[in-house]
C-alpha cells in the first residue's frame, strides 16, 4: 500500500507543478494587463479630466458606469471592446 500512496502523490505532485506553472504565466500577464489599465486611467484623468475641469467628476465616473454595464451585459461589452481597439488603432 505504500508503493500506491507513494506514486498517487507523485500523479498530484505533477499535477499541481503543471497548474502552479500554468498559474503564475496567468498572473504575470494579468499584472502587467493591470498595471497598464492603471496607466491607461492616470493619462485618461491627467489629460482628459484636466481639460474639462468642469465635468471632472462625470469623466472620472464614466469608466466606472461603463464597466458595470460591460459587466451585465455581454452586447455591450463587446460593443466597448471594439470601440477600445479602434480607440487604440486611430
């Protein structure tokens, strides 16, 4: 019985090195994925929020309405989606 614990715990073993590996080449991507949101979010309210001081507020909240919407609602962030790329395409 010890020979069958011994390799059961080897197959795990291999397994769980496969999903840490898998795991942390997801979290290195979805870091740097967020650190350019972030630096996406600092130039959006340096240059934009800066420019119409007086709807500041709304500029700053959009992002956030959107996002919740693009939560709910597939269409919509599908729509969002494509608008960012030609965004980022122009």
């Amino acid at each position: 019985m010890g020979d069958d614990a011994a390799k059961a715990l080897g197959k795990v073993d291999g397994y769980f090195d496969r999903f840490s590996s898998w795991l942390s080449a997801r979290i290195s991507a979805f870091v740097a994925f967020l650190f350019l949101l972030f630096t996406a979010g600092a130039l959006y309210g340096t240059f934009i929020v800066a420019r119409f001081p007086d709807i500041g507020i709304y500029l700053l909240g959009a992002p956030i309405a959107l996002a919740l919407v693009a939560y709910y609602n597939r269409t919509a962030a599908t729509i969002l989606f494509a608008g960012l790329i030609l965004l980022f395409i122009l």
